[in-house]
C-alpha cells in the first residue's frame, strides 16, 4: 500500500496591500479613511509628516508665536506666517 503525500502549497493574495494604522486619519461605519498623499508616504515619496496634520497643542502653539511676532514686529516691513 503507497501512500501519496499532499502538499499544501501557499497561495499569494493579489489583493491589495496592507496599509499600516498609522495612515489612518478616520473610521466611520467601519470603513477606513485614509490621509490624503498616503500611496505617496507608502511610496517613500512623501514623509509621514507630510501628509499628517497639526495637532491641537500644535496649532495652539503656532497661533501663541505668531501672535507674539506680530505685536512686536513692524507689520508694514515683516510677514508673519
């Protein structure tokens, strides 16, 4: 009596690829939205700094300087951005 042995052999997905969580901006109704330029960032295009925003300590942070600047500079001369 032979016995055949089976090989299972891998089958590879063609599907699309994994995206890390990272690049995720939002969830809603279980769908994934992701930030804009991320095929860039998976690319190696774009850092990942590029494409994420601000946070809020950030922009708080960025509005307390600029406002700072622009009371004790010459507006007429500089431009605060």
């Amino acid at each position: 009596m032979s016995t055949v042995a089976k090989t299972k052999t891998a089958k590879k997905k063609k599907g699309r690829p994994k995206i890390p969580d990272y690049l995720v901006y939002e969830i809603l109704d279980n769908k994934k939205i992701y930030y804009r330029d991320y095929k860039k960032v998976l690319s190696g295009e774009l850092p990942l700094e590029a494409v994420m925003g601000s946070s809020d300590l950030q922009a708080w942070l960025i509005f307390l300087i600029s406002s700072f600047l622009s009371k004790n500079l010459d507006l007429k001369k500089y431009m605060v951005l």
